[in-house]
C-alpha cells in the first residue's frame, strides 16, 4: 500500500496529523506513507520513521502559483497512491485529491467540492487528533482515543538544547519554565504587559523561564525581558529549530502558551501545558490534551468566539477575552504544577 497525508497548513496542524501516520505504520507495517507539506513546516518532520518521504509544495509562492499546482499534481500522479488522506477542507486541497489519480480519495464531508472525494467521513466537534484519526474509517479503522503525536529530534538538536540547559545551570526539571508570547494571530496574544507583569510575581520564585518563538516572535521576546525586573528570563526566540524548541519544551517542568503551535509540541514530548484562549475555544478541536494540562479562558463574553483562526484586532476594542485573564490566576496555576512536581 502507498499512501499520501497532504497537510499544507500551519505547524501546528502539521503534528496533529503525526498521529495518522503512526496509527497507519502500525496497522501496514509495509505501507510507504508520504507527507505533502509547505516547506516552513517540513523540518518537524525530520527523522520521522513512519514517514517515508515529505514532498514540498510551496503553495505561497506568487511567481509559480499555477504552474506549481499542477506541477505537484503531476509529481502526485506519477507515484501511483492508493489512498490520499486530505486532513484540510480547502478547495485547493479538494483538487489536487482528486486530480491525483489515486485509487480512493478520503476527507471530511464538510470539506469544499466533498462530492469530488471517493470516501467522505463526518467532521465532528471533537480534539482534532480524533478527527485526523477519523480518515481511517474507510479503510475498517476506528480509533477512539487520542494518539500522541511523536517528534524525533536528532542527536545534534539533543546537545544543541544540553548546551543551553547547561549555560542557565538548570539542574533539574523544577528549575526551567518555558515560555511562548506569540501567535500570528493577535487575538490569540496575551497581551505582552500582562506577560510582564506575571514574570514579574514570579520573581520571588527560584526557576528560570525560556521564552521560545520563531524569527517573528523575537523581538516581542526582547521587548518582554527589557520590560520584566526578573532577572531569570532569556530569550530563545528565533535561535532554536522547531525540534530543538520541542526537546527544551521537553526538559521544562511547564510551558505557558497562547493557542498555537508550542501547545501541540508540549503534549507531544509530555510537557504539562498551562494554555491561555483569547478569540477561539476549545469547542474547535485544538485543546492541549495533557491529563493535567490547565486552560484558561473568560466564559460567559457574548463576542467569543470571534473567529475561527484569530483575528488582527479585537472587533470591539476591549479584548476582554485575553484581558480578563489575570495574571495572579495564572501563577497560582503555575505554583500548583511545581507542587505537583515535587
């Protein structure tokens, strides 16, 4: 058997799809099972050994818009799939199934065009691992409970993170807390004062506090220590790979997190996640699954939520779904989990 995962969303997309090809290895221990990604998301990949190939299509590319859709359908149609698995509802998606040539075609029945599909599954209000997992069905597969996704780092990453847990003289778990400010999406932010504000109360406290992002996030990381009076905080942002960030998520006792893709690499190495939602709910799917993972949010707001995704400004000016979370709530969440680590 040969099959396709085509995922070419986000990061955090990308590993809450790595449950289905681990689920499919396990159940076609001959199977080649290839992942089509964009390129920014590829590296998470790396080393995977359920996955036999990653193939890149880089669908943001303005100069080869069209040309590189349908190259990468022509790629597709010479590698003869059995089964493609489309995890994304888009209509881009849709077509470049269906004109893959492959022997069946499974997606969601709310995706765009689903009629153009060969198997179509329901998509339900449930963690999306459970849904990914859910394009098994056509195939006699039925899956109830979430599967972890797995993240390989290499040795090289492994050192790159022994140095730095080295340099801050952490030794042992208790002793670091990491910490990721950003999102590409600003409703999805708590606000960078409040962020100060809780470092600052944390300043009493003896654990040291890693704030992790991409290139993007590194100066709201430098604005954050230049603005904190705790001492213990050092900025990663920008300097660490995408399985580098995974491996020192893994030697934190806790991340702190907005809605984004460090809450997905947190439950994928075991770390307790303390997540904070603004403009999205857990109701879309995308909640830390950790049995004693905290999420924060403000219920009862008649706005909330207001997007699917997130937004680039609050519609009504207040952000009273990131505002009304305090920071005093938060540090006793982070006090209980050290406890709990004690």
């Amino acid at each position: 058997m040969k099959f396709l995962i085509i995922q070419t969303a986000f990061i955090g997309d990308v590993i809450l799809s790595l449950p289905l090809a681990s689920v499919l290895k396990n159940e076609f221990p001959d199977s080649e099972i290839e992942f089509l990604c964009i390129p920014k998301t590829a590296p998470i990949l790396k080393g995977n050994p359920y996955i036999s190939e990653v193939i890149l299509y880089d669908k943001h590319s303005k100069e080869r818009h069209i040309e590189g859709f349908f190259g990468i359908v022509q790629e597709l149609r010479l590698k003869k799939y059995d089964v493609v698995f489309a995890v994304q509802r888009f209509l881009r998606t849709t077509l470049i199934s269906r004109l893959s040539g492959a022997g069946r075609t499974v997606s969601y029945d709310k995706s765009a065009m689903s009629f153009l599909y060969s198997d179509r599954v329901v998509y339900e209000k449930k963690h999306e691992i459970l849904r990914v997992l859910d394009l098994l069905k056509p195939l006699g597969i039925t899956n109830n409970r979430i599967v972890k996704p797995e993240l390989f780092p290499s040795l090289e990453d492994v050192e790159t993170v022994d140095n730095i847990v080295k340099g801050l003289n952490v030794k042992s778990k208790t002793e670091l807390i990491t910490l990721a400010p950003g999102s590409v999406w600003f409703t999805k932010r708590y606000p960078k004062i409040k962020f100060v504000n809780l470092l600052n109360i944390c300043d009493k406290e003896k654990f040291k506090v890693a704030l992790i992002g991409g290139e993007d996030d590194r100066k709201l990381c430098e604005s954050i220590i230049k603005s904190t009076t705790n001492n213990e905080v050092y900025n990663f942002a920008g300097k660490l790979s995408f399985l580098q960030s995974a491996e020192l998520i893994r030697r934190s006792c806790l991340l702190i997190t907005n809605d984004s893709a460090p809450l997905h690499l947190a439950d994928a190495v075991g770390t307790k996640v303390i997540a904070l939602f603004g403009s999205t709910v857990s109701d879309f799917g995308f909640y830390p699954f950790g049995k004693k993972d905290v999420l924060l949010e403000v219920n009862g707001l008649k706005c909330r939520p207001c997007t699917n995704h997130g937004k680039q400004y609050c519609q009504i000016k207040t952000f009273d779904c990131m505002n009304g979370i305090k920071e005093e709530l938060i540090y006793e969440k982070i006090k209980e989990s050290l406890l709990d680590l004690s």
